[in-house]
C-alpha cells in the first residue's frame, strides 16, 4: 500500500503524455563530421509541455574519408542520446480554442488537414561516445610534445546541455522542427590499446601541428567547453487523442 501514492502519480503523469506521440529523424547528422543516424520519439500533452528522447548511431556505413581531412574507417562507432523538455508559447498550446477555429477555417477552404505552428524554448541534455581505430598516427601530449604509435584506439566521451528556441510545425499528421541553441559540455579524449609508442618534441625532428577542428582526435585531455546546436527534425504523428 506504500507504493500506492507513487504508482497513481505515475498513471497521472502517462495519461498527461498520452495525447500525442511522433516519431522523427534528423537527416544532417549524417553529414556531421561525426555522422550518425539519429531518430527519436517525442510525447506531446497538448497544453505546454513536451518531452523528447533522439538517440544516434554511427558506423562505418557512414565513414567520411575526404572531407575535412578526416578518415574514419571500418572501426568507426558512435552513439549519442538527448533527452528534452520542451515548453511552448504560442498557437493552440496556449489557448484552447485555437485549435477549433483553425479547424473551422480549413473545413471552409475545403481543407481538412489540420496545420498549426507553435514557437518554444527547452532545455536538452547529452551524452555521446565516439570511438575509432587509428593507425600510424602522431598525437599531441602537450604544445611541444606528442607521441607516434602504429596503432591505437581514439574515444571521446562529451556530456552536456543546451538551452534552445524553436519552432514546431505541424500539417495533418506530418512534422518539421527546427531548433537551435547554446550551452557547454565536457568532453574527454583519450587513446587506449597503442601499440610501439614512441614520444617525440619539435628538436628531435617531430612536428606538433596546428590545432585544426577536423584533425581534433590528434588531441587528448579533459577540457570543458562553450557549445552550439542547430537540429532540422522530420517527423510523423503515430498516434494522437
């Protein structure tokens, strides 16, 4: 009988996001310097508030190996989640007999569809791993000194957030999102399993490279950084109340 509180909040809190559910995709994360598949599932009341879940994954079917300098391989492995909140501020969110005059009007125009936009604000989270195999590469330890090994294996970890704007558009059961956004992250680069490393400086006839953003897994260490986001979502209602 404990748990009886908890579970009619939670019968409460499902039957508030039951009103709508869409699936979606983000097609330009596959041209990202870290490409990916990304696709996600969002839960909308149709008051306020809605909440979204996008997870992506990336393998060597989506390998760049001439743009930007970069080569990703066979090894090539990524994986991302971003969880949102979204609250929204305009149209038929905020008042509740929008909704039936737009319908109305369409059915005047001979139009049954429904169309409607509605602006927002949220706040997003995410975790991504990216991993590959690289081979006879030279990384840099520090400003002057890097190592060379004949193999080994890149990972970069980033978690973070976003505060974004968007807009959300919606015609009969289809769905474009656009959004974009800034926050920070903390990102973690490091190497494992590398094979005859050997260390080397500018003076004895290494060359430690300009920092370029496409060659940035020549690079290892903790660092914390100002980060953007813009994201096109294509998306589809499944089911709605």
């Amino acid at each position: 009988m404990r748990q009886l509180p908890l579970l009619l909040f939670l019968l409460f809190s499902f039957s508030a996001f039951s009103q709508s559910i869409n699936l979606h995709t983000s097609p330009f994360t596959a041209l990202d310097l870290a490409p990916r598949w990304r696709v996600g599932i969002e839960y909308d009341t149709q008051t306020d508030v809605a909440f979204s879940l996008d997870i992506g994954y990336g393998n060597d079917a989506l390998q760049t190996k001439a743009i930007d300098r970069r080569r990703w391989d066979s090894e090539y492995y990524y994986l991302e989640f971003r969880p949102e909140i979204k609250l929204f501020l305009t149209s038929f969110k905020r008042n509740p007999n929008f909704r039936k005059t737009q319908q109305q009007k369409l059915q005047k125009l001979g139009i049954r569809q429904e169309s409607n936009s509605s602006a927002y604000i949220s706040l997003e989270y995410f975790h991504s791993r990216l991993q590959n195999t690289f081979y006879d590469l030279g990384v840099n330890l520090s400003s002057n000194t890097g190592v060379f090994f004949d193999k080994g294996t890149f990972h970069k970890i980033k978690n973070g957030g976003h505060f974004k704007l968007g807009v959300k558009h919606r015609n009969g059961r289809f769905i474009i999102d656009f959004s974009g956004g800034i926050g920070g992250t903390r990102r973690n680069k490091f190497y494992t399993d590398v094979e005859n490393p050997s260390t080397y400086t500018p003076f004895d006839g290494g060359i430690v490279e300009e920092f370029n953003f496409a060659d940035s897994y020549k690079t290892i260490g903790k660092t914390s950084l100002v980060h953007g986001t813009l994201n096109l979502r294509l998306g589809y209602v499944i089911w709605r109340k």
